[in-house]
C-alpha cells in the first residue's frame, strides 16, 4: 500500500529539514573549530551539541526513511524526540549567548582568535544555531504529523478487519440458503 500525496509531501519536507540540520550542524562544527576551541571545555560542549544534532538528523531519516509502520517503532520514535527536544532546547541557549553576550562568551570560551574576528565567527554561528532551532521544531512536528498519521492508517486497518470478522460471525445464525420459500 503506498503513500497518500499528504503524506509524500509531509515526509519529503520532513527529510528536507533534516538535511538542512546536518547542514546547518556540521556549518556549526567548522565554525566553531576556526575560533580554535580544542584546548576549551566549553568549545569541546559546542561540537559536541552540533555533533548532537547531527545524530538526530540522522536518526530522524533512518526512523521514517520507509515511513511503514512496521519499521517506525515506539522506542525509537521517542528517543528522537527527547534527543530532537534537548537539542533544540540547547541551540536555542546557545544562540541566546551568542546574540546577547558575544564578548563575554568568547571570552569564556577560551579563543585564539582576535576579538573582532571570533565575534564575526560566533555571531555566525550563532545565526546557524537560530536556524537549527526552528528547523528543530518543525522536524518534531512533521515527525508527529508522520507517526499520527501511521498511527490513523493502521487503527483503519484494524477497523476494517473488525468489520469483516463481525459480518462474518452474523452470517453463522443464517440458514445455508438465505430465502427459504415453503410450499
């Protein structure tokens, strides 16, 4: 049984907006290493974050690649969404951070670069890390939209048997010729 149009469409623009996240995420990572954060633990927690978000874009391909649901199941759609959650919940701290206190949190970040440059950086960074955000929330919506759909086409299954299996047991009380005519 294929997809409807609806559908289709709501998972292709679902990968879509995974595809610009990894993007968006690994743009993240090589901004974040020409501000020469390795020596810095907070730097470190950055691409660890965009490497985070890497991975929910990933497993949010995987999860709905054939988008059945016999291959979406309830444990891995979760744990997208907690892990798609936490990361959006984040970038959206990060960036906060970087628009407000720019000077500030690079300082605290421990960078080689020269002021001016590094707050170019971050600020661009940051820019990235305003669009992960947004695009975080409309992949959990459209992973919702997706599932619940899933969830519609298979509970109409199991309606469909239901009514079979129903008009087959009221058949049994019938006599083998319907219209019995006496003489």
């Amino acid at each position: 049984m294929g997809m409807s149009k609806s559908k289709g469409n709501t998972h292709n623009i679902f990968l879509l907006c995974n595809y610009i996240l990894l993007g968006s995420a690994s743009s993240c990572i090589f901004l974040t290493i020409s501000l020469r954060l390795f020596p810095s633990l907070s730097g470190l927690s950055l691409i660890f974050l965009h490497a985070l978000t890497i991975a929910t874009a990933v497993s949010g391909c995987s999860i709905f690649a054939s988008s059945t649901t016999a291959t979406t199941s309830d444990r891995l759609y979760g744990s997208h969404m907690v892990a798609t959650v936490l990361t959006a919940i984040f970038q959206g701290a990060v960036s906060v951070l970087t628009f407000t206190r720019t000077g500030e949190f690079l300082r605290f970040l421990n960078s080689y670069v020269l002021e001016e440059d590094g707050a170019v950086i971050l600020k661009l960074a940051g820019g990235l890390c305003v669009v992960m955000f947004c695009l975080e929330w409309v992949v959990l919506v459209l992973a919702f939209l997706l599932k619940y759909s899933d969830y519609l086409d298979d509970d109409d299954d199991d309606d469909d048997f239901k009514v079979r299996k129903q008009d087959d047991d009221g058949l049994k009380d019938w006599p083998s010729y319907p219209f019995q005519f006496k003489n």
